[in-house]
C-alpha cells in the first residue's frame, strides 16, 4: 500500500526533496522550507491514502499556510510549484527503484492531493503578493502625497509672508521682498507642472506627434529663462540645427526637460551658466544641459534618477525632478543619463530617437 510505503520511506522521501531544491538552478531556499512544506505534506497524504479519501481538506489549509510563508521568505512562485511536485517525483522515482508497486487508485488520490496542495498554496501566494503591492503603492502614494502638501504649504507661506510686506509699502516690488515673491510662485508653478506630469505618465497613454526640436527647444527655453533670470543665472541656448524632428509626447517631454533645466538652476553655482544644446546623428537626438555645480565626484550618478533622492543641502523640491525626467524620457523611447565633468559641473543628456529624412519630408509637406 502506498500509504504504507511513503511512512517507512519518510525520511529518504524528505532528503531526496531537499537535493531536488539545491540542484535546480534557481537560488535554493533555505532548508526552513523543506522543513515547513514536505513532511507535513506526506504526514497528510499518509493519511488521505490509508483513509482511501479521495483528498485530504487539512492539505489545503496546510498549503495556504505554507504559501503564506513562502511569501514573507521571498520566495518565488516558481519554487512554491517544483516543491511539491519534487515530491511527487521522489516518491516514484523511489517506488520503480525499490520495485515497490503503486496502484491506480492511489496514484489518483496523490495526484489529486498534489494538486490541491498547489492550487492552495498558490492562490494564498498571488493574494498575498498582491496585496503587499498595494500596500507598498498605497504607502508610496501616501507619502508622495505627504511631501507634495508639505512643499505647496511652504511655498505658499513664503509667498503670502512677501505678498503682506509688499503691502506695507516699505519696500518695492523690484528689491528682494519681490524677489522672494517671485520665486515661490515660479516654485508654485514648477511642483504643480511636475505633479500634472506624474499624473499624465500614471493614468494616461502617450500622445506623440511629430514636431521640430528648434521649435521645441525655443519654446521650452523661454518659459526657463525666466526662472533663470530670477535666480541670477545664465541660460545659454546653443544654435539648433533646423529639420532636426522627433515623434514624442510633446507635453511630457516638454515637462521632463523642464524639470532638467529647473534642477540645473537649483544646483549650479550662484552667478554662473546652464547651457542646453542639441546634438546628435542620423538616428538619434541628443538634449544636453550641462550646469556649473562643480561636478559630484565619487557619486553614481545613476543613483541621481531614483525617487526622492537628493543629494545637495538645497532640500527644496520633492527629490521627484529626476525621477520624473526619466519616466518621461523613457515613456518617448528614449533614456537619459548624466556625466560629471569634475570640478566644473554635471552633463544630463537625453537621447531620443530621430525622424529619419523620409518621415521628415512627409511631415514638411503637410505643414506646408
């Protein structure tokens, strides 16, 4: 009887499990999970098998205990799955060595049992996964949130603080109280056009037309120019060679090379230049900026992309710019990247891909 064959084989039933999970070419578990899964598994199927029960319902509530745990070991679906089917297979494979028969009415209740154990033990997994995804988005989202009402409740302070001694009529609007002013609104807009950005790269499809980067480049430049001008630096935009065309979603883009460019301003030396200019070949397009910052040596500056990452003592901002840029660069099929030129500042270069001649012909010919 296989239930017999299985109790007195328990122990050579359990070890060949265990060498089943080492060779497989997936990081082994610890033996924790060998330990938790397979003995109480055979003990139940031992015990299925001698009641002649067509399965055994202890099994299934084993089973989602023990895919639970899976879960908060960090183990994959995948080793859930080959774990009980390893002892499907030690066990006939040790039946044929010992010419021990197995007949088909047991053979059906293991598989039977087997297959409630997995389809058990995997539910209770996905749900879990599942709900530990939303958890950690809910959390995510609760503390984006957090930081983005922190931000627009100190921006609007400082503005509404100027605003009230504007009023006084102590001081002009053109010395440093309006400055200050200033600033916080530009602040205002900036955080409001980043949030509006993460909502369009969240919720929304792409929307890409084809258009000139001249013209986008003008257009993005002029509105930062402005910020620019009220923090005391340069912006330099360097000749743009015409017909250079892209297809991307132009608002997105639009926002992801303007958070480039507010960072650069944020970031590079008081009184010295950003300067953006486009380069390139015949299939791609390279966005440069390039800031004054002094270079961040011995940083990866990979690092500098990740959400809520901040690296200067300017602590203004959600630490999101960045990670947003990338997000935006990447939904228009491109990538961004950053290099230092140490000593003098950072380079971020966005690279996208370029209309070949064709396209560009085809697009000129509507236009005009």
């Amino acid at each position: 009887m296989l239930h017999e064959f299985i109790a007195d084989n328990r122990n050579e039933i359990i070890r060949r499990c265990t060498e089943k999970v080492a060779m497989r070419s997936v990081a082994p578990p610890i033996h924790a999970e060998i330990d938790h899964g397979v003995p109480l598994f055979l003990d139940q199927l031992v015990d299925a098998l001698r009641l002649r029960r067509k399965s055994n319902t202890t099994i299934g509530r084993s089973a989602v205990q023990h895919g639970q745990a899976l879960l908060l070991h960090g183990f994959t679906v995948s080793q859930v799955v080959h774990e009980y089917g390893d002892v499907c297979q030690s066990i006939t494979d040790l039946a044929v060595e010992l010419g021990a028969p197995i007949s088909v009415d047991d053979f059906g209740t293991l598989n039977r049992c087997l297959d409630d154990a997995i389809a058990s033990a995997v539910t209770e997994y996905a749900r879990g996964q599942n709900q530990s995804t939303l958890d950690r988005e809910s959390v995510r989202g609760n503390e984006r949130l957090g930081f983005l009402v922190h931000e627009l409740r100190n921006l609007i302070n400082t503005a509404v603080i100027a605003f009230e001694v504007l009023q006084t009529g102590s001081v002009g609007v053109a010395g440093k109280t309006g400055g200050v002013l200033g600033r916080s609104l530009v602040g205002l807009r900036t955080l409001i056009e980043r949030s509006l950005a993460d909502v369009r790269l969240t919720l929304a499809a792409p929307y890409r037309e084809q258009f000139q980067v001249s013209r986008f480049i003008e257009e993005v430049a002029l509105a930062a120019a402005l910020e620019a001008n009220a923090r005391g630096i340069t912006l330099a935009v360097a000749p743009i060679e015409d017909g250079v065309t892209i297809e991307a979603d132009r608002q997105v883009l639009a926002a992801a090379l303007g958070n480039l460019l507010q960072n650069a301003f944020k970031f590079t030396r008081p009184r010295t230049t950003v300067t953006l200019r486009v380069g390139g070949d015949a299939e791609r397009v390279l966005i440069e900026v390039e800031d004054e910052c002094g270079g961040i040596p011995g940083e990866n500056l990979d690092e500098l992309f990740r959400p809520f990452e901040q690296r200067n003592t300017d602590r203004t901002g959600l630490g999101l710019g960045l990670a947003l840029t990338r997000a935006g660069i990447e939904a228009n099929r491109g990538r961004i990247y950053a290099r230092n030129r140490h000593d003098r500042g950072c380079v971020f270069t966005v690279e996208l891909p370029r209309l070949p001649v064709r396209a560009v012909a085809t697009l000129a010919s509507r236009e005009g």
